[in-house]
C-alpha cells in the first residue's frame, strides 16, 4: 500500500467533519425583518427604557436597527435624548457624595431622573400608537 492512501475501513477525522458538515445546515446570517407589531413593540419599549437611562435604547437600536425601520428610527431618537442626560445624572450622583453642597447635586440628579423618565413614557405612549416622536429637547448626536 502506497504511503498517502488510506486503508478503506479507516476513516479519518478530516472525512468525518467534511461529511458531517456536509448534512449539517446553518442559520443564515440575516435576522428575519420584524413584523409591524413587533417593530412597534420594540420602539415603544426603547423609549420607555428611559425609566433607567439609556442603556434599553441603546441596546435596542444595536440589536433592532436592521430589522425595523420605526424601531431603528425610534430607538434612536431614545439613545439621543437620554445618553446625554444619563452621563448628567450619573455625574451628579457622584458629585453628590460632596460634603456641604452634595445635596443640591442629589436634588438636580433626581429632577433630571423625573424629567426623562416622564418624556420617555410620553414618547413611548406616542409609538405604542404607530406615531413617530421627537422629544423637544435633544441633543442627536447619533445620526
């Protein structure tokens, strides 16, 4: 027997994978589109994500923003308004630890706490019902 052939009962692992590989299918690399429902559903959510700042938008719009146009709109819009004021308010949290003056950072940090959770449930209410918000105040810095 020649040196590179291979006795015909003995299979090696390399014909083993290709075969194996071979039968085997994957998932395709696309996500399926949202359907009108869902994609609703996610921009509503994105926005009412605000409620603890913005890291519900941000992983919506990361993982949504391919598969639904209202969701990548929307959850975008979220991430806007609320990155900027949650870097404020965690900024203000630290500044409250501040012996003497720390109380009025405590104060300012829940205000802004109120304001963006009470503009996210608007919003969110406002996409629930298929309507498109733009938050007064924003920033935008994600285009």
């Amino acid at each position: 027997m020649a040196h590179n052939q291979k006795p015909q009962g003995d299979r090696s692992s390399e014909d083993a994978g290709a075969d194996a590989s071979a039968r085997l299918k994957g998932s395709s690399v696309a996500a399926a589109p949202l359907t009108p429902a869902e994609d609703r559903r996610w921009a509503t959510l994105s926005h009412f994500g605000a409620l603890i700042g913005c890291f519900p938008a941000l992983a919506v719009y990361l993982v949504y923003r391919d598969r639904g146009p209202f969701t990548a709109q929307e959850s975008k819009e979220a991430l806007n308004f609320t990155l900027p004021l949650t870097a404020v308010m965690l900024a203000c949290y630290i500044l409250a630890l501040v012996p003497g003056i720390g109380w009025a950072f405590g104060i300012v940090a829940v205000l802004l706490w109120i304001y963006m959770t009470l503009s996210g449930l608007v919003a969110g209410i406002q996409c629930n019902k298929g309507r498109p918000y733009r938050y007064p105040l924003n920033l935008r810095l994600i285009h």
